[in-house]
C-alpha cells in the first residue's frame, strides 16, 4: 500500500534543526502533530544539514510504529552507491530501520536509471518501504515512468498552493491518471511577505469568515479538496493546533468558485516553480 494512503495532511520541517535553542519547541511541534493525528512527518537530509531529521528523530522516540516519515536525498547523493550511504545516515539520524518513503529532492546529474536502481536496492534490503521524487515535471515524470521501477514511484511532492497552480495544467492531471498521489509543498508560502500576500486576499478572508476560520486553515481545505497531501510546516503550538483542525473544513461550491475567481487556475501549461 502506497503509505501517503489516508494522509491528506503532513507536517514539514523546513529550517527545523538549524538553531539548538529552537529544538525543545520543534520537537513539541512535531509530537503535539502526531498526538493530534498528524503522523506523516515529512523532512530531508538537506534541512539543517541533518539537523531536522535529528529533531524528528527525537519527536518520533518510542512511537516508530505510530507515524510515517518521508526523506529525501540530495540530488548529489543520488548515485547506486551513494545513495545507500545517504540512506544509512538518514535512518541513523532518525533513530529507525526503515524510512517509509525515500525521495529524490529534485533532479540532478545522476541519471535517473541510476537513482532508480538505488532505490529498488535499499527497498530489497528493508531499509525504505517506497520511493517517489520530488519537483518533477510532468516531461521529467514521464522519463522516470519509462524506466525499469520508474512505474513505483510512489509520489511527486512540488509546490503548490492557491497562489501557484501551474501543476493543474498538466501535470496534476497526470499524476491522478498514473497513480501518484502528489504532496504539495509550501501549501502556505514559505516566504513571509508571500504568505501575507496570500492570506489578506479579500476572497479568501470572505471564504474565512463564511467558515470561522482562518485564511491559513481555508489555503489548506482548497488543497485537500483538490486530492493532494499537503504538509505545511508550522513551529507555533497554536498554528498546528489550527492545521490539524482544517481537515474538518468542508468547502462548497460557491468557495470553490469564489477562489477560483481569486486565484485563477492556469490556462496555459507552465513550467514547475519550485523553491
Ligand atoms: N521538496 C521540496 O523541494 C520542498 C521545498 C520546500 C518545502 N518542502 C517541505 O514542505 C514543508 C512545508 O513548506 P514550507 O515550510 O516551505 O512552507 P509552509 O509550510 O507553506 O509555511 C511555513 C510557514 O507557515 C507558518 N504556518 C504554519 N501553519 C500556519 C497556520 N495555520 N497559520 C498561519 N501560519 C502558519 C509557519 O509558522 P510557524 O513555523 O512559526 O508555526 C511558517 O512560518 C517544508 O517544511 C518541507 O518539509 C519541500
């Protein structure tokens, strides 16, 4: 079974492990998310050089069993051999034996077969359950799917959010006819002044209020509504608190409108934005 099934909602961890002073909080961050049911952990080699996958090692002690972790691998790392080593580092930072789904971060100079390979590897010897990648367009997708275990890809995390809907055009479609449920990264903007862009548009703090909720909780609801996981990474108590609650939202018709109106989908393929 795919082990993004019945996650519609993550938690990110972006800039978490960077600063020692800030652990104590985002480990709280993180165990507060799985008691409240948010137990897909999403994280990477990359963020704070190891430090994140640390934190969530020390937020996941003792309850392994209760969550799901995605890393990923630096595109640099991605080669048969090299990946085996990353993986081991990953899984020690961790503090577990098997990492349930392994990314490709984004795509490098190593050949896609090579990755592949690396991965089917590390699946054979128990230490990943799945495999996917990360901003891959759809021509990108489409490569990786012809190639030998490109058809186990198990998901394509991008970027996505009401602000960036590019995928919609082609990609998303694609995605849904093959199977690969898609994670959509910075569901609430990473960047600060983006994300207050994004959360005074009047449309969007009608759609709020109509609900009792917040801007950040409806940008969410959109995103599960449009069947994908979306994993924002959120330090403040009251901020997880808040995401966790957002899966009850249900949107209607006329919100759907209204924030189609808003933020127009896109009408014309466009290449993938990431970060
Ligand atoms: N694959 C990739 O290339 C890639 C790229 C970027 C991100 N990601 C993953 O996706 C995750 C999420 O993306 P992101 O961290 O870039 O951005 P994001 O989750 O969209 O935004 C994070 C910011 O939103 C705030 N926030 C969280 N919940 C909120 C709420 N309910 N109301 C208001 N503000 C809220 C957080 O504040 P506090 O922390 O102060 O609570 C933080 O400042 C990352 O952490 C990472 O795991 C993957």
């Amino acid at each position: 079974m795919n082990p993004l099934a019945g996650h519609r909602l993550g938690q990110g961890t972006w800039y978490m492990g960077e600063d020692p002073a800030h652990a104590q909080a985002e480990i709280g961050a993180l165990q507060l998310g799985i008691d409240l049911g948010i137990t897909l952990i999403d994280t990477a080699e990359m963020y704070g050089d190891g430090g994140a996958e640390r934190i969530v090692g020390a937020a996941i002690a003792g309850r392994r069993d209760a969550v799901t972790i995605v890393s990923k691998v630096y595109p640099h790392n991605a080669g048969r051999d090299d990946v085996q080593r990353a993986c081991e580092r990953s899984l020690s930072r961790l503090g577990i034996d098997c990492i349930d789904l392994y990314l490709l971060h984004w795509r490098g100079n190593v050949p896609l077969a090579e990755t592949l390979d690396g991965f089917a590897a590390l699946q054979r010897a128990g230490k990943i359950r799945a495999f996917g990648v990360s901003n891959f367009d759809t021509a990108d997708l489409q490569e990786a799917r012809r190639l030998a275990g490109g058809e186990a890809i198990a998901t394509n995390q991008v970027m996505y959010n009401l602000r960036r809907r590019g995928i919609e055009f082609d990609l998303l479609p694609w995605c849904r006819a093959h199977d690969v449920p898609v994670m959509a990264y910075s569901p609430l903007e990473s960047d600060r002044r983006e994300q207050r862009r994004m959360l005074a548009e009047p449309a969007l703090v009608a759609v709020a209020e109509r609900h009792g909720a917040t801007p950040a909780q409806i940008a969410l609801a959109w995103l599960f509504a449009q069947g994908v996981t979306a994993i924002p990474k959120a330090v403040q108590p009251a901020h997880v608190r808040a995401n966790r609650a957002a899966l009850d939202i249900r949107l209607t018709q006329e919100d759907l409108m209204a924030l189609d109106a808003a933020f127009s989908p896109p009408r014309r393929a466009v290449p993938l934005e990431m970060l």
